[in-house]
C-alpha cells in the first residue's frame, strides 16, 4: 500500500454481497459459457441502459474486434487517432485500412466537417471514439452515413451511463461498443459489449465470440473466443447497482476542479454537452505552454514530486506510435497532434477526496504568474 494517487480507482461492490452471490456457483459449476448470470447481466444492462440488444463479451477490446468482424466489412474505415490504440488494432486486426481523420479542437471527437473529404469508393465505415465521454456529432455522422451508405460502429468505451437526448449513448450507430474494464467508470474486472439493432448481427456475434460454433455439429465459420465468465458477470450485477450513486460522487469532483481551475487563461477543461448527460469518466486538461510559460511534461512532473499520477492520455498520439508511424504518420491530423501534446487527464474517481482535489489545482495555480 502507498499513499500515491492513481488517474482511477476501480469500483467494488460491498465484499459480502459479492461473496454471497458467487456461493451458487460452488452448486452448479457452471462457470463460464452463457451461464446464468451472463444472462442476468445482459437483460439488466438492457434494462439499465434502455437498449433491445446487447452482447456480453470479454473484454472492450474484442468487442471492438468482433463487432467490426460481424458487421463484414470491405477496404477503408475513417477513423480517428485521438483514442485508446484498441481502436486502431482492432481495425487492422480485421484486415481493414483505417483513415486518420482530424479531430474538433472542442470536443475532441472526430471532425464531422473532414470526414466527407476523406471518402473514396473503398471506403465502408466509419468508427468515431466518444473520447472522454464527449459525445461525437451524432447528427452529422449518420448524414454522411446514408449518403455514402457507410456503416457505423461506435467505439463507445468511454461512455457508459451518459446518455445524449435522453438515449443511452451506446444506442446509436449500427453498433457500439462498451469497455468494462477495471479502469472504466462501471466494471466486470475486464469486460465489454456489443450494442446493436438487428438479431441476426447478434447471431453473428454470438457466433464470433464462441469459436464459430452455430450448434453442436455445425462450425461455419471462423470465430474467436470472446466469453465473459460468470465470476465478472456476477461483478457486473452487483457494480451496476451503484453506477448511479457512482456517477452522482464523480461529478462532485467534476465540480470541485471547475471551482478551482476556473478563468485561468491558457487552461482548457471540456465542458458538458449540450443534450448530454455525462459519466464524469475523465478530467482532461489541455496547457498551452505559451500562454501558461509552462507546459504539460512540467505538470505531469511536479505532480508526480506530490505523489500524484496524472496520465498523458492519448499520448503518442496512434500516427506517432512505433507500430503505425511509418505508415500513418503524414501529419494530416495537426488538430489531435497538437492535443495529444498538451493535454493531461488528472485523477478522477468516485472517492477521490476533495482534498486531494484542491491540492491537484493548488499545485498548478502555484506555478502560474512565477
Ligand atoms: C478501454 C478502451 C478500449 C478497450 O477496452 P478493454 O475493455 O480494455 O479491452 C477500447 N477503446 C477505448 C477508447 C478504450 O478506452
């Protein structure tokens, strides 16, 4: 144990109610493959989030993959490289070419106003990020969807419990894709899900996730093993009965950092949308190093000196990582490079003290005018 505090904490239920629940198992030894709880778990997120279909998977990441295999698509996805590198990986684990798109300088999120122009008669989808939560412009996105008939496919890991004009925000696209990995604002350890429209994708996914397998004698096709475990569905049963409470405790500290971080030139936080109603997952601050006379690396260092990780997310940005650079990195998205450079997400958690809070802002403050 040290005192150190981390960008997250993970959310846990009450131990006992969590032993109580995993009793059962030690009478059916059913412990993975579809089990019970895997259905409990998936009729109350549908339930949670308002949504007809969803499909448990293993983690966010192989949700991202198998969505996108099941959705058989062709050529060019458009994309953006202001994300977690899952995204980008599991587009080119599917054999597909991602298109790096640049992002809005406000939200973040994919610029709707470049993507038209980035189009060819390859192109077969599109995969926006709701980056931090910030909502993409959803509006905009399905537009050009239909006139080009592109498909759509939410990488949605950042936005569980939001909703944007009272919709879960999963909701929208052909497909979204959730991450309940530990480090998210609901969790089943390591988890996510697929969210979608029609059955017969969710067939397909199903199919995905459990080796191709149709029915006992029946393999048609190539699949991966994809399964959530009952153990983490019975995580996710017992966290999903405080994501609201959770939620509730995160925008306080939302809050408490507006309250200190507020009208200092050369400080962006993000906002809340318009429409929208937020997870509070993330707190990202871009430092413009020329208005401040100080940049992110200095931030990132004295709060390291107070025993506070703050994390450089997205940085390198996925065009300047050793994996893609030789290939990607054209310097077409001078937007998401120039963020990925200043921007640093501070701690932000349900039981984050106020305190630490303050001392996070104190810290920056005191390095302002001297
Ligand atoms: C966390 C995350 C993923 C991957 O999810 P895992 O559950 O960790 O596999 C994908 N995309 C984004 C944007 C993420 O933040």
């Amino acid at each position: 144990m040290n005192n150190n505090i981390n960008i997250t904490r993970t959310s846990m239920p009450p131990y006992e109610e969590y032993i109580e629940m995993i009793k059962p198992l030690w009478e059916s030894h059913w412990l993975t493959n579809m089990g019970v709880y895997h259905q409990e778990l998936e009729n109350n997120l549908k339930k949670y989030l308002g949504v007809q279909y969803i499909s448990l998977m293993t983690n966010g990441h192989m949700a991202l993959e198998l969505a996108i295999q099941a959705m058989h698509l062709k050529g060019e996805v458009i994309t953006t490289p202001f994300t977690f590198v899952s995204t980008t990986h599991a587009i080119i684990r599917n054999g597909l070419k991602p298109i790096f798109c640049d992002i809005d300088p406000v939200t973040y999120t994919i610029d709707t106003k470049k993507i038209e122009s980035l189009i060819t008669e390859k192109t077969s989808a599109i995969i926006p990020v709701h980056v931090y939560g910030q909502v993409c412009n959803i509006e905009a996105i399905e537009t050009i969807a239909q006139k080009y008939n592109l498909k759509v496919i939410y990488d949605a890991a950042h936005t569980f419990g939001e909703t944007y004009k009272g919709k879960a925000v999963s909701n929208f696209g052909d497909a979204s894709v959730l991450s309940f990995h530990a480090t998210k604002v609901y969790n089943t350890i390591e988890g996510g899900a697929v969210i979608f429209h029609h059955s017969e994708y969710g067939e397909e996914l199903y199919r995905l996730k459990n080796f191709g397998i149709r029915s006992q004698i029946l393999i048609d096709g190539v699949g991966s093993n994809a399964k959530m475990d009952e153990f983490r569905a019975i995580m996710g049963i017992c966290n999903l009965k405080y994501i609201d409470y959770e939620i509730v405790k995160r925008k306080a500290i939302y809050q408490c950092y507006i309250e200190n971080l507020v009208n200092i030139p050369g400080i962006k936080y993000l906002d809340i949308q318009e429409d929208v109603k937020s997870n509070y997952a993330y707190f990202p601050v871009e430092f413009d190093s020329e208005i401040l006379g100080f940049d992110r690396e200095c931030v990132l260092e004295w709060l390291m000196e107070d025993g506070v990780y703050a994390r450089r997310y997205f940085y390198p940005l996925i065009t300047k990582t050793d994996c893609y650079k030789a290939l990607y990195d054209k310097g077409f998205t001078p937007i998401a490079e120039k963020v990925s450079s200043n921007i640093l997400a501070l701690p932000i958690y349900a039981d984050l003290p106020f305190d630490i809070v303050k001392r996070i802002c104190n810290v920056i403050r005191g390095k302002i005018n001297g």
